[in-house]
C-alpha cells in the first residue's frame, strides 16, 4: 500500500512540477489555482492514500508528503516562509494547530484581537463576565467592534 501512495503521488507531483517557479526567495511558487485563502490547489482523484481522502489537496501538502512521506497524525504542514503558495519542501515542516497559532501570533500573522492584552482577560473570561458565549463575543467585536453592544438591547 505505501509504495501505491508513493506511487500515486509521484506521479502528481511530476505531472505539476511546470507550473511552479522559484523567486528571489527561494520560494517555490505555485502559478496554478489559487484558493480563496491564498493556497495552491490541485485535484487528486482516485489517491485514497491521501489525509481524509481529499480530492482537492493544496500543493504545499502534496510537496510535503512527495518529498518528506507521510505527515505525522494531528499535524498540519507550517510555511516558514510565510508563503502561501509556496511548496519548497526546505521551507514546510509538519506541526500542530496550536504549534501554527504560536507561531502566526510571533509573525504577526494572526488576525484577531488580543483579550488578555486589551481586556486583561480570556476570551472565556470575558465573555462569561458579559454573560455570553465566546462566539458571540468575537461576533459583537467583528459585526459591531463593541463587546458590550447588543442589537437585541436597545
């Protein structure tokens, strides 16, 4: 089973090596489709080997399991580049989902507010002080900006 996948994924990977380009980075940079998110796509049908059986895969992953073979359990692959469509395997490692936060919060990539560094507290914290749900705490602060405003309240 494991030299199919090897296999199978080979083969994609040689079949979409034309159209990615290297810049002054060393990036390399995938020209193909392009995720609302920023990520390269690319279709893999009949490659049930791959994570959850995906049929749309991101090119970063298919680099990833091409060139360092299978990706640890609960593990997402991280781009030290900063890069979104980027799949130099020399610049992705696998990590956790927490790994990735720490690390987007270190570059400055994480959207979002702060809570402990704007409210002194947790979102928990401050939304069970508000009486409300952690998601409806960020809604307020995403829809309205204001933690306190409540549209059904006037």
């Amino acid at each position: 089973m494991g030299r199919r996948l090897h296999s199978n994924i080979s083969q994609k990977w040689h079949s979409i090596q034309h159209k990615i380009s290297v810049n002054n980075d060393g990036c390399w940079i995938w020209n193909g489709y392009v995720n609302s998110s920023g990520y390269g796509m690319v279709i893999c049908e009949n490659m049930t080997d791959l994570p959850q059986n995906s049929y749309h895969v991101t090119v970063h992953k298919l680099s990833y399991l091409y060139h360092h073979g299978r990706l640890p359990k609960d593990c997402l692959i991280m781009h030290n580049c900063d890069c979104r469509r980027c799949c130099n395997p020399q610049h992705l490692t696998a990590g956790t989902h927490l790994q990735n936060s720490h690390d987007a919060r270190s570059r400055g990539r994480l959207r979002g507010v702060d809570y402990i560094k704007t409210y002194g507290k947790t979102r928990g914290e401050f939304a069970l002080e508000l009486g409300i749900a952690p998601a409806t705490l960020s809604n307020r602060l995403k829809k309205w900006g204001n933690p306190y405003y409540n549209p059904t309240k006037r």
